[in-house]
C-alpha cells in the first residue's frame, strides 16, 4: 500500500496548490476556485486512508523493491465466472444514460433495475443451505 499512499499523497499535494493557482488566474471564477482544492481534498483522505491501512496489514509482494513476480502468484480473490448478475447492472447503468437522453422516467427505471442487480451480486454467495 505504499505506493498508493505516495501516489494520492503527490495528487494532493499537485492539486491544492494548482486550484489556489487557478483561482489567483482565474479572478475568482467560482467552479473552478472551489471543485479543484476540494479534489486535492479528497485525494488526500483517499491517501491517509491507505497510509493507516499500509500501517495493519502485512507488505505486499508489490511494496518490496526486490520483490519477484512469482510472490504475487495464487488466489487473488473469489469470483464466480457463472455470474449474470454483472451483466443485469450494465443494462441498467445503459438505461440510465439512456434516460437521460430520452425522458427520466426510464431512468428511474434503470435505477430500480440496477440496484436489483446489485442486490443479486452482493448476495449471490448467500443464498444458505438451499443453494443451487
């Protein structure tokens, strides 16, 4: 986790000093002043988040600078290759876009759609002693 910890730490540090840059250039033009320092915000929670999580768990193959490929090698999660719960949600996320195009009652629609989707994905695996 140490690289991702330097590489939010370094888009923090580029993006406050760029948006008070912006916002002196600029004249205060308002969007701008304010979403680019609150971007180099919240990519700084996102690194102090993986500097205390680099802190619990064990260094990874990754963070090892004389680390060999062959130690990143095994199980890297669980996944289920039957799964059509993935492709329900990219049909809905399609139907949100498409609502926004079209009308957005059908983007109501693909919101529903999408979070049955999702729902099905979370639980897949959960299904008890009746599993098929």
């Amino acid at each position: 986790m140490k690289l991702e910890t330097k590489l939010f730490a370094y888009g923090a540090l580029f993006f406050v000093p760029i948006g008070l840059l912006y916002g002196i250039w600029s004249h205060g033009e308002p969007v701008g002043t304010v979403a680019i320092p609150l971007t180099g915000g919240l990519v700084g929670m996102i690194g102090a988040y993986f500097a205390l999580l680099s802190r619990r768990i064990d260094p990874r193959p990754e963070d090892d600078e004389h680390g060999e490929i062959d130690q990143g090698a095994g199980d890297q999660g669980v996944f289920s290759p039957w799964s059509w719960w993935p492709l329900v949600i990219a049909l809905a996320s399609a139907i949100v876009f498409t609502g926004l195009a079209v009308g957005w009652w059908l983007s109501g629609i693909g919101v529903a759609l999408g979070v049955i989707g999702l729902v099905g994905w979370v639980f897949e695996f959960s299904r008890g002693q009746h599993a098929h």
